[in-house]
C-alpha cells in the first residue's frame, strides 16, 4: 500500500512489478508520479523531480562554465 504525495489517497499498485523510475499516476487526483525508492515503495511528484533535474542540469552547466574559464586563466 503505498499513498499519492500529493492527495494522500492510497495507490493500489502491485509493489513487487514497479522498479525505480517507473510513472504512475494517481486515480484520484491524477497527479504524474514517480517510482523514487522501492524498499519500501516511495512515490514523488513527476513535475517536481523533472524540475530538480532541470536545477541539477543547470547547475552542472554552471560548473563547466567555471572549470573553462579556470582553464583559460592557466
């Protein structure tokens, strides 16, 4: 049994089919979910991970950036 971090119904799912990363969706709500974690099964917002990966991507950018320009200044 596991519940939809946003609406809090439970999400009647087969635990042992979902590996990490697998989408789900929430009947009630119809939130875009995630597999995060399998044990024990942990459920995240789809629209929220996709944004930490946007911020993370971003900030790798960042560090390219600074590693040419450290280049450069040798």
């Amino acid at each position: 049994m596991v519940k939809c971090p946003e609406c809090e119904s439970v999400i009647d799912v087969e635990e042992e089919d979902l590996d990490e990363g697998d989408p789900l969706s929430c009947d009630e709500c119809g939130a875009d979910l995630r597999v995060v974690g399998t044990g024990p099964l942990e459920l995240a917002s789809a629209d929220e991970l996709d944004d930490d990966e946007e911020d993370a991507d971003f900030d790798d950018d960042d560090d390219e950036e600074e590693e040419a320009e450290d280049e450069d200044w040798k």
